[in-house]
C-alpha cells in the first residue's frame, strides 16, 4: 500500500462498514495469505477492526454505522497497512486467538493456535477415550497451552501437564493459564520431549513440528512470522514423530493413547510404517492429518519406529 493510498484511507474512511469494506478490498487485491484463525479476507478485516475498537465478535450490527474518531481510523488502517507489507498474522496484531472457543494470548513466541484438535477436545475425545479413565494429561510442545488448557476444561477432575522445549513458548502458555485461573490444574513444564518429564499419563497428545524441508523452503510469509522450532521437523517433517512414536509407551498408563497431528505429512506417515495400523481421525469442520495409536500397539510395533 503507498503513501497515497493511506493518506486516502485515512481521510475518506469514517464507519466501521467503510473500514471493512476497504480492508477486504486491499486484503484481496495484496493476496495476503490467511490461514492463521480466518479464512476469509472479511473476517481477517472484521478481526483488526474489533481488536482496535475493543469490541467483541458477538457486537450488535447497528454498530457497522456508527462514526469513528480519527485515532480509531488511524489505527485500523495502521493495523492493514502492516498485515498487508510485514505479512504479519493477525493474530499477532492483535495478540489474541481463540481455540476450543476459548481466548489465548499469542505473540511471535508461540505458533498461532489452529489445530484441528480442536475438534476433538470439544467432544472430549469420545467415543474414543472414556472420559472417568483420563487422570492425567500431557499436551507436548505446547505452544501457547491452547490445547492443555482446553483439555482442563474437557476433564475438569484431570491433571495435565503442558511441556515446551521453548522457555519462550512457555511465558506465553503461562500467562494463558493464569488467564484462564487454571495454575491448580495444569502445570508448564520445560522438557525436550520426555526428557525430564514424569508420567505416566492416560492420554498424550501432541501437535509437533512436523513440516518437512521442502515445504519449509516454500513456506509463505506470513508463517515466517512463527518460530521455526514450531514448525521444522527435519528433511522428511517426521524426527519429532518419530521420537515420540518411539518413547510414547513408556510413559503411557495401561489403556492409555497418543494422539498427534502430522498434518500434510500424514502421507509420509504412512510411508514410513505401512504395516502400523494408525486410526486416522475425520473432522466435520476440515483438517487433517491426526492419527491415534493406543500404548499396546505402540508396544507391538516399537522396533519399527526408527
Ligand atoms: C506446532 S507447535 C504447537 C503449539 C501448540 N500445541 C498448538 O497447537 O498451537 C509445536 C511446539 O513444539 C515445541 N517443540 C519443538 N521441539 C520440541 C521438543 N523437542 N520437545 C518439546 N517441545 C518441542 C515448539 O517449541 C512448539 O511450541
């Protein structure tokens, strides 16, 4: 966007209907890449727009034609102006994602929340995990703690665990469990994968770096802006994988499952071990790539994870 266009902006825009009508506008013609809590140019305007207005998502559409002051305006077209050169993520102007309809703070620290787990959490894993057996939970490489949090809220009675090679990641996840008055049931834990860690828990999940090194290469802007530990996993995307699958079932109870998203490298996967029998989860609102293993199976096809 040049000078002229943001001098323009700023002096023609005057609703909040104006701003979001202008946002799409310059969202679509720069072909920002979305994907990181929207998914539609309209929502990634209405986001920077609620966020500078301090208004919630549920705001009342007579709102759309009420008059904003000059700051406000300024601040808006401040906020797509960097969305639109930095390339940066909403979520990042913002500060804020939402996960399991729950409300995280993220910063460049942590990967923006966006895993279909999501789904799962929300229907407490049933009907493939009995809620009464889950006594503790791991949630490895935590990020933000969007999922360990969630996961407190699916098993009230349950302890969980939230563990981060990234001191980093963890101030984050630990300004999230403050947020969400969780300090009593989950705890931020620092631990290159087990390393350190004392299980054994019910039910491990984990949402890993796993992207391979070709797509890194490839990544586009905007996922610069995450930490590269949150996302590269070697050349083939599987070494955190890979360890996990390994070192799972010894820290696993009796009955207890892994579940992991791999994402787009589910067909390496399969590749990579096409005698295991991975049950491969399906998600009504899209994503892919999560596999559940139980600790016998990984028991039984241990040597082969190498
Ligand atoms: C894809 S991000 C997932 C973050 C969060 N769970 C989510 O879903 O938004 C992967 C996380 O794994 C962490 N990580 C990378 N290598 C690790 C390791 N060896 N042990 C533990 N955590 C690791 C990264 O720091 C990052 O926070």
């Amino acid at each position: 966007m040049n000078e002229n266009e943001y001098r323009q902006a700023l002096a023609t825009l005057e609703t909040p209907r104006d701003c979001l009508r202008w946002a799409e506008t310059v969202l679509r013609r720069e072909q920002v890449v979305l994907g990181h809590g929207t998914d539609d140019f309209g929502d990634e305007a209405l986001a920077l727009l609620l966020h500078v207005l301090h208004l919630p998502w549920d705001t009342d559409p007579r709102m759309l034609d009420a008059r904003l002051l000059p700051a406000e305006v300024e601040a808006f077209v401040g906020l797509v102006r960097r969305r639109v050169s930095e390339r940066t993520p909403a979520a990042y102007l913002t500060g804020r994602a939402w996960f399991c309809g729950l409300e995280f703070r993220v910063d460049p620290r942590v990967l923006i929340p966006r895993s279909p787990l999501a789904e799962l959490v929300e229907q407490g894993f049933e009907p493939f995990v009995a809620p009464e057996r889950v006594h503790r939970v791991l949630d490895m490489g935590t990020g933000s703690g969007c999922i360990a949090i969630a996961c407190a809220h699916a098993f009230p009675e349950a302890q969980v665990d939230a563990s981060d090679i990234s001191e980093e990641a963890l101030e984050v996840c630990r300004d999230n469990i403050a947020l969400h008055g969780l300090q009593e049931q989950v705890t931020a834990v620092r631990a290159d994968g087990f390393e350190g860690l004392s299980g054994p828990w019910d039910l491990i999940l984990s949402n890993p770096p796993y992207v391979d090194e070709q797509e890194m290469a490839a990544l586009p802007a905007e996922y610069r802006h995450e930490p590269e530990l949150a996302l590269a996993s070697g050349r083939d995307g599987l070494d955190f994988t890979r360890r996990l699958l390994r070192e799972a079932p010894d820290h696993l109870s009796d009955g207890g499952v892994l579940i992991v998203e791999v994402g787009n490298t589910a067909e390496a996967v399969e590749a990579a071990w096409p005698q295991v029998p991975f049950f491969w989860f399906e998600f009504a609102r899209g994503g892919h790539g999560v596999f559940m293993l139980d600790r016998d199976q990984l028991l039984e096809y241990r040597n082969e994870f190498t």
